[in-house]
C-alpha cells in the first residue's frame, strides 16, 4: 500500500507540475497576446492623432502653438472568435502645445474615446479588420 500510495502521490504531484506549467505557460501566451493587441490599437490611435486630428481646428493657447500629440490604449475585454479577436479598447489622445520656437512642450486636455476592434492574425501580429464601435455602442 505504501509503495503504491507513493506512486499515487508522485503520479498527482506530476499532472498538478505538468498542469501548472501549462496553465502558466498559457497565462504567459495570453498576456503577449493582450498586449500586441494593445500595441497595435495604440498604433492605429497614434496614426489618427498624427493625421489631420480634429482638436487642430480650434485656437491653440494664447502665445503657443500646436505641437504633437501622444495616444495610449488600454484593452479591457478581449474576445476570440476563431482566429479573430474582438476587443475593447479605450484611448486617451493627449495633444501637446510649444512655444512658437518649438520648445516648451506642455499636455493640453486629452480627448478619450472608447472602441470595439476586430482584428486578425497578420504574420506575427494583428490587423484590424473593422471598427465595430458603431454598432456596438448603437445597442
């Protein structure tokens, strides 16, 4: 009995060695996952505030000028579907202003904004296939 007990005993400690790693292991896989998913919406925000951004058509503070503006993403719910996933996403775009010379640059008040995104699998990383914030948000 005592053998077999101690058999029994390496048997579950070596599923729970071999089950933890693997949970680990997945843990580790779904955090790389969320934050190239991060990184990539955080991107797509960054190109947005560097194209024609809508915060350049009102005036600039009294005796500055508009600088640059710096996007951050946060996800907060991912859904795989399939090879897909859909994620949720909201983003924080801090316009910056400078002194006409360029120097002093200062945040202004940020634009935040929340996204439902559908991405896919792009060759080591994600592409979005559409925005679906209008729909989500239209329910």
């Amino acid at each position: 009995m005592r053998r077999s007990h101690k058999v029994a005993s390496g048997a579950v400690a070596a599923v729970i060695a071999v089950g933890g790693t693997v949970y680990v292991l997945q843990d580790r896989a779904e955090k790389a996952e969320r934050e190239e998913l991060r990184v990539t919406a955080e991107a797509i925000f960054q190109r947005e505030a560097d194209a024609d951004p809508p915060w350049r058509e009102t005036p600039s503070p009294a005796g500055r000028v508009w600088g640059e503006a710096k996007s951050k993403a946060v996800v907060h719910h991912i859904e795989m579907h399939g090879e897909r996933a859909k994620v949720w996403v909201d983003s924080s775009t801090t316009p910056y202003t400078t002194a006409p010379s360029g120097a002093d640059p200062q945040p202004t008040i940020p634009y935040v904004s929340s996204h439902v995104f559908l991405f896919e699998p792009d060759g080591g990383g994600w592409r979005l296939v559409e925005d679906l914030t209008k729909k989500e948000f239209a329910h």
